[in-house]
C-alpha cells in the first residue's frame, strides 16, 4: 500500500502528495513567531491522526469541531488488486459526520460497492492488507495500524496505553512472522485468570451469597446432609399407607357437605314457619269480625235508604264471600305449617344420622395418621435432598475456582511449550529481525549495544524487548521504538502481513540527539528504498535545522521534504487552512 495524495473537501485544506521513500512533511517556524505561539495547530499530527481515520480509526476529540462537521477527508492509495498481480489506484474518503459509513472507489475487491460501513472497511483492510486468518481475534487491523502509523510513543511496543501486553505480544508476534493463533491463547489464559481474581474477590467481599470457597466445610455440611437424607429414605420405605385412608376422607367431605346443605334446608324452613305465623296473627279475630259486620250493617243502612233491597242483598253476599276467603287462607297456611314442622322433623332425624356416620368416619381418620405422617415424610426427603443437591454444587463450584489456579497453570505451561515450539519452527526469519536490530542500532550508537530480546515468558505471553544499553532515558527509548517499528515494519512487509508504509510524527525524535536523528532518517529513506516501502515523517522546521547542522552534513533533508509546507506565519498556514478550537 501506498499513500500518494492526502485532502478535503474543505478548499482551505492543504493538500498533500507524497512519493516513495522517505517523506518529510516540514512545518516551517518563522521568524516572527513568539516564545508563546503554539504550533499544535499548524496540523503535523493532524495528518496522522487522519490518516488513521480514513484507514478505520475513530474520529479524533478535536475534529469535533463544529467548523468540521460538514467535510470529508479523503486519501488516494494504491492498493493490492484481487488478482494479485497489481495495485489498484483506490480513492477513500470518510466523512466528519456520520462516521459509520466510508466512500471507497477503484478498488477491484469491492466491486461495485462503493458506500460500506466502517465495520466492513476494517474487515476488508484486515484480510486484504494485513491478512490477518479470519479464526484469529488479535492482533486486530487498528492495533497493526497503531504500530504502523504511531500517535503513542510512551511503550515501543504497545500501540495505546490501555493495549494490554498479551495483545502487544500477539500484535509484535504477528509482524514478525508468528502464528497468531498460537500467540492469541495468552488472551484465554489471561482471561481465565482475570475470572478467577474476580470471582475470589466477590466471594471474599460477599458478593456471590451462599458461596464459600472452604471446601474442607462444604464437605463436612454435605455429608452430614446426605445422612439426614439417606435416613429419611429409610424410614419412607418402611412406612405402610392406609389404603382405604383417601375414600374415608372423601366420605367425611361428602357427609359434611350433606350436612350443610339439610341445615340450609332447615335455616330457610325455620324462616318460613316464622313468616307463617306471623301471618295466621295477623289475621282478624272474631269479635273484630262482629264490630265490623255491625259498622257495615250501620252503613248499608243509611244507603239502605236509597236502595234499599239492592245494597242489603249485596252485603249479605259479600259478608259470605270474605268470610269464607278467611277459613280458606287460615286453613291454608295451617296446612303448610303443619308440613314444614313435618320436614323439620325429618331434617333433624336425618342430620343426626348422617352426623353420626360423619363422627365414626373423623375418630378413624383422626386414629390413623399415617397419610399425613407419608406425605410430611416425603416433603422432608424432598427438602433433604435440595439440600443434598445445592451443597453438591456449591462443592462443585468451591473445587472449581480452587482448581483454576491448576488450571491456569497447566495452560500457561502448554502455551509456553508452544510458543518456544514456534520460535524455533521460525528461528530463521527471527533471527534476521534480531540482527537488523542489532545493525540498526550499532548504526545509531557506536558506543552503545542494541538487542531484541524474544522469548516466552512466563506467563506464557509472548514477550519482546527493544534493548539499547546504557542509560534508559527518554531519548534512548524513542530510539529503541524507532528501530523496532522499522525491524516490524520490513518483517511484516515480507512475510506479507503489512502495507509497506510507516508513519512517524515529530513526537518521537522530540527527545533524540540531532546527531542520533540524522541517522534515524538516514536509515529509514535508505531502507525504505531498500524494501520499497513509504516512510513518512512530521518535523519542525527548527529541529530540521539542528539536524542537519549537528550531523555535520550527513543528512541532507531538501530530496525528501514535501512539496507542500505548514507553516505558523498566519493562520492560514496550518493544515487546515485556519485555526478552530
């Protein structure tokens, strides 16, 4: 892969264009500029920080910015082709906002899929960039890229702060030509141990309730269980049911619910015969009847005196007719009293027998307890053997975190085994990384000795040691990331595992000696040349200088400045054509 034009849609921004070999983007100090001017915002580490976007990074903090929100970023590359045999000229631009989809032309593996989401840009990038095996989950596209296109230079071999070291161990493993797959069972093993730490700690705070990791008392509570439990059993098989206990129950619920029902019966009766008498009280006595027979006869009389036969014969009549509605209506109700005392009587006779049969029925049910003792036996065997089974698996779950250390260890020791297996298997080519680095910084540093140390360690990761002797100061460091990224970068390249391009911002040389730097770039434009791969650098003008003035005319800067200069002379100068917070 190679970088040939960086821009955007923003008129204002700078665009630039880069060539093989190395590429030293200058950012020019001018004269005018005061002790207090910041060149942060002139955009050398803008460039980088794009350059990850358009290649699947997240948007940077300050691109935030409202002035940004409506542009696009867009980088030309040359790309591998899908058939192999060449590079195609591919176009990739991605929006400030949204950030989830990328523009992507002239790429032949893509077809005629030209808007992808970001997810499948990173996933085309991992299998067609770096190809990285689609069962391996390290080293990912953005960890290599971190290496590649550096923004963190605190760790030579850590791409962020957060990475942790068994994924730096896959990441470095995997540029210099390791399975991945073996390297990437570190991360099962450092998971594992992170579950075990963390499930010991919540036992221990309480965390996880009815959970001990006391194993010696978890046995003791289940043995003494499982007797409970086992002696229970015992007395459930030697105890005899009444078989005929169930149809005396069921007998008793029918007499009582025969019960209840002849005393609705009766309650009702009762009611009635009250309403009864009631009624025959109310009915007129017989003095009553001759009072009113005389009030009558006084009225008909004096009505007598207008019709006379007529009304006398009528009242005759209707004297007769209420009379005998009387008798009637009294003999009626006395007849239905008559019977409901009569049913009453039968109520009672009848209740009383089933009451008797009701009572012989509960004294033998209240004899013979065997049922209940059955049934209160076999809700205690169940209860018994809940508890049998929950401290069966609290053992199980005690003699699991207590064995993981087991567990880890055999792990770690096969991971060990093979991860000394794959050094030897790839001695070779290890072995040539190892020596450039030696060259590399015996170039650097006459006086001093350079190592990459490679082994397993004991934890099973993979570890890697950029070494220069003397002391660890911040300078030697960056140095020793220098050299690192350079060894990863020309291993990846030929074992087919990078895009050839590597990327360094000012940041890194920040510490080194001029002297130490002019090699630096030496040895890149010289190896970049050498494994035709782009190296691309960000300095500041004034450091430049220093450089070339301290290597006493080893290292002349101008074939490899870009054409294109930031500068801090007005706003305007900088990347982006203006200043934005």
């Amino acid at each position: 892969m190679f970088l040939s034009r960086l821009t955007s849609s923003d008129p204002r921004f700078k665009t630039l264009r880069f060539r093989e070999g190395l590429n030293i983007l200058v950012a020019e100090r001018t004269d005018t500029s005061q002790q207090g001017d910041s060149r942060n915002s002139i955009g050398k580490t803008s460039v980088i920080k794009i350059l990850r976007y358009l290649l699947g990074g997240d948007l940077p903090p300050e691109f935030k910015a409202s002035e940004l929100t409506d542009h696009t970023f867009t980088a030309t590359l040359a790309l591998p082709a899908k058939d192999g045999d060449r590079d195609d000229e591919v176009t990739v631009t991605r929006a400030v906002s949204p950030t989830t989809r990328v523009q992507v032309s002239g790429w032949s593996i893509t077809g005629n899929s030209t808007d992808i989401h970001v997810d499948e840009w990173r996933e085309l990038l991992s299998h067609n960039i770096f190809r990285i095996p689609s069962d391996a989950t390290r080293p990912t596209a953005g960890q290599l890229w971190s290496q590649l296109i550096r923004t963190f230079f605190n760790n030579p071999i850590k791409g962020h702060q957060s990475e942790a070291d068994w994924e730096s161990g896959v990441k470095i493993g995997f540029m210099l030509g390791l399975s991945p797959e073996i390297l990437g069972k570190a991360g099962d093993v450092d998971r594992l141990t992170k579950q075990g730490k963390a499930i010991r700690a919540a036992v221990r705070e309480g965390a996880i309730t009815h959970l001990s990791l006391d194993e010696s008392a978890i046995r003791a509570q289940l043995a003494t269980a499982r007797r409970h439990r086992d002696r229970a059993q015992g007395d459930l098989r030697g105890f005899k049911v009444d078989e005929q206990y169930a149809d005396h129950q069921q007998e008793a619920d029918k007499l009582s619910a025969s019960i209840q029902k002849l005393n609705d019966e009766a309650l009702a009766l009762l009611r009635r015969s009250r309403e009864i008498d009631e009624a025959i009280a109310d009915e007129v006595e017989t003095s009553e009847q001759d009072e009113l027979t005389a009030k009558l006869s006084r009225v008909y009389a004096e009505i007598g005196l207008v019709l006379p036969n007529t009304v006398s014969r009528r009242y005759d009549e209707v004297r007769a007719f209420h009379e005998s509605v009387v008798r009637n209506r009294r003999s009626f109700l006395e007849q239905e009293l008559n019977s409901i005392r009569t049913r009453l009587e039968a109520i009672h006779s009848e209740r009383s027998s089933l009451d008797n049969q009701r009572s012989q029925i509960m004294l033998l049910l209240n004899e013979t307890v065997a049922l209940d003792t059955f049934l209160s036996l076999q809700r205690d065997l169940a209860k018994k053997e809940s508890d049998v089974a929950d401290l069966e698996r609290r053992l199980e779950a005690a003699n699991s975190i207590s064995t993981i250390s087991d567990t880890i260890k055999l792990r770690t020791a096969e991971l060990v085994a093979s991860v000394r297996t794959e050094l030897n298997e790839r001695n070779d080519s290890l072995v040539e990384s190892i020596s450039l680095f030696g060259e590399l910084g015996a170039e650097i540093y006459t006086d001093r000795e350079a190592s990459l140390l490679i082994s397993p360690t004991p934890k099973g990761l993979l570890g890697v040691e950029p070494r220069i002797s003397g002391d660890a100061s911040v300078g030697v460091r960056s140095v020793e990331t220098f050299i690192l990224d350079i060894v990863c970068a020309i291993a990846a390249i030929k074992a087919g595992r990078a895009p050839r391009i590597l990327v360094h911002d000012s940041h890194l040389f920040d510490a080194i000696d001029g002297r130490q730097v002019a090699s630096c770039l030496n040895i890149g434009a010289r190896l970049a040349e050498q494994h035709n791969f782009q190296y691309i650098v960000t300095l500041n003008s004034d450091f430049l200088a220093t450089v070339e003035l301290q290597s006493d005319g080893a290292f002349d800067a101008d074939p490899y400045i870009l054409d294109t200069r930031l500068t801090d002379e007005t706003d305007a100068g900088g990347l982006f054509g203006f200043r934005f917070d």
